[in-house]
C-alpha cells in the first residue's frame, strides 16, 4: 500500500489533486493511504512552497498545480 499525503490549504486545486488521485487509483487498483495535509508548518516542513504538493512514501514527487493524470498514472 502507498502512503499519499496531498500537501494544501483546502484550495480547488488541492481538492482536484486529491480526487485525481483517488480516481487513478481506483481505477488501477492500487490500494493507497490518503492524507490531506493542511498544517502550513507541516507542509514547508516538506520543502514545499507552492501547493498542492503531493508526497509519495515520504518523497515529494509534485508541487505547485494540478498534476495532469499522466503523471499521477506513472506515479502508480
């Protein structure tokens, strides 16, 4: 199981992260941990400085827009 933490204020784009995510997995398969990470302190503690940031098992693997599901795809 993969540990996904969405890194964000609540925004849409945070909100359209999340689901995109969700969706992708879904429809893979793939069974995840989802976490939506709203703490500022927390999310700069990840190094991110525009959001929606999306962590990977302890990795930052996006930041700054919504990813397109073409990257969300390869991340599974």
């Amino acid at each position: 199981m993969k540990s996904i933490k969405v890194l964000g204020t609540g925004c849409a784009n945070c909100r359209s992260t999340v689901a995109l995510v969700e969706a992708v997995a879904k429809e893979k398969g793939i069974e995840i941990a989802l976490e939506k990470v709203e703490d500022l302190p927390a999310i700069m503690g990840y190094g991110v400085m525009s959001t929606p940031g999306v962590v990977i098992d302890g990795q930052v693997v996006h930041a700054g827009g919504v990813p397109t599901r073409s990257k969300v795809e390869g991340w599974f």
